[in-house]
C-alpha cells in the first residue's frame, strides 16, 4: 500500500461510517451540543462533512439527529488514528454537489455526487462520492436539519 492509500482509505472509511450509520433509538439525552443544525437539508450536510474532515468532534455532533450523537462520540472514540491520519492530509469539498431527492416537512434525503480532492504533500487523488453517498438521510430537529 502506498504512503497515499492509507491515509485516503482512512477518509473514506471515517465519512463512510459517519453518515451511512441508520437513525435509530430515541433521545437519550446525550448532552448539549452548542449551535448546530442547518436551515437547509444541504447546508446539514456540507456543514457536518466540513466538520468530520476538520476532526472537530463536537461541531460534526451538532449537525448529527439526536439519535445518533452518543453512536458518534463512540465510533469517534475508536478512529483516533485515522483523525491523526487527517492531520496530514488536505480535504477539497468544494467539488460536491447536494442535491435534494425527497424533502417532507420532517425529513429529508441527499444525494452527494462529485469528487473529493485528498492531497498529501504534493500528490492529489479524487474520491468519487456517487455511489456512496446516493441517500443521506436527514431529519428536522428543532427547526434545523441534521443528518441522521
């Protein structure tokens, strides 16, 4: 495996097991999460794909439903070595298209297409994001969309 493959393998499985984890349980009071949440379904999504790239916890957590903060913290606990693994790496959303494939007054879902630029050190690779992200599910909490 190259010096690159590691750490874009390790992107891939993070933002995988972030958002394509099912909203399940109830709310089990899982603390206060300051702020958070979005007016729009697409605005959830690119503001918590900013925040589980920049390795900020809390801030990824306050754009995540109810249901599945304390599953996050958990999953987050145990892929310490990948969020080291960022430190390293320089992350492009910005070729990322959100598009809204169902919207009710509750819920929601998103597709994400286009790729994501992963640069480590000088080297650029692309991460098709199509097939993985086609139904990002999203439900309003509050008044504000988080993914779920």
């Amino acid at each position: 495996m190259t010096q690159f493959s590691k750490p874009v393998l390790l992107i891939s499985f993070v933002v995988m097991m972030f958002i394509m984890t099912a909203c399940g349980g109830g709310d089990s009071g899982n603390g206060i999460v300051v702020g958070g949440g979005a007016d729009s379904p697409q605005g959830a999504v690119e503001s918590f794909l900013r925040a589980v790239y920049d390795g900020e916890l809390e801030r990824a957590i306050s754009f995540v439903c109810t249901a599945q903060r304390e599953p996050m913290r958990l999953l987050y606990a145990d892929m310490n070595a990948a969020y080291e693994a960022l430190q390293e790496v320089t992350v492009d959303l910005s070729g990322l298209t959100y598009t809204v494939t169902t919207e009710e007054a509750e819920a929601a879902t998103i597709a994400i297409i286009g790729d994501v630029k992963v640069t480590v050190g000088s080297e650029d690779r692309f991460i098709n994001v199509d097939e993985r992200f086609s139904a990002v599910a999203l439900k309003k909490e509050d008044d504000l969309w988080r993914v779920c």
